[in-house]
C-alpha cells in the first residue's frame, strides 16, 4: 500500500560536512532520512494525513485510514475527519 510521499527535504539545514564528526554524520543521515520519517509516522497510534495546498491527500497512516473508514486516492481525494473526534 502506497501512502504518498513525506514532503521533506532531508539536506535543508544539514551542517556542513567538516563540522560534524563521522559517527553523527551517519546518525544525521539515519534519521534525516524520508524514510526514518515515514515509519515513524506509519506507527503513530494517532490519526496522521498530510495535504497538498489544494488540500488533496498526499500521505496518511493506518490510523488515519481507520479513522476515516476508508481508503483514500493519493493526489485526488480530500479528507476532513476532524468530525469524527
């Protein structure tokens, strides 16, 4: 299942390169990664989507999927489950 991808960009504010010792470096890398992100938004209990700014889905999690009742489509449904709290 294709959730969408996370809309970040993990070398925004990465310090450079000689600043950081080798050990760090790699766990900047680790975690700055989309997918570091994804799964740890995937395993949230909590209801997690994220829109474009047209306000059409462009990630969700399973508890967003729960909560809604339903599979969204990707880029083209727009979602508005706050009524469901």
């Amino acid at each position: 299942m294709n959730r969408g991808a996370l809309p970040l960009d993990s070398n925004a504010d990465a310090p450079a390169e000689n600043d950081v010792p080798d050990h760090l470096s790699e766990q900047m890398a680790l975690y700055g990664s989309d997918e570091h992100f994804r799964g740890v938004l995937e395993a949230l209990p909590a209801a997690v989507y994220m829109t474009d700014a047209q306000g059409r889905i462009t990630f969700y999690n399973k508890a967003a999927h729960e909560l809604a009742g339903r599979e969204p489509k990707l880029g083209s449904d727009e979602w508005c489950v706050t009524w469901r709290l």
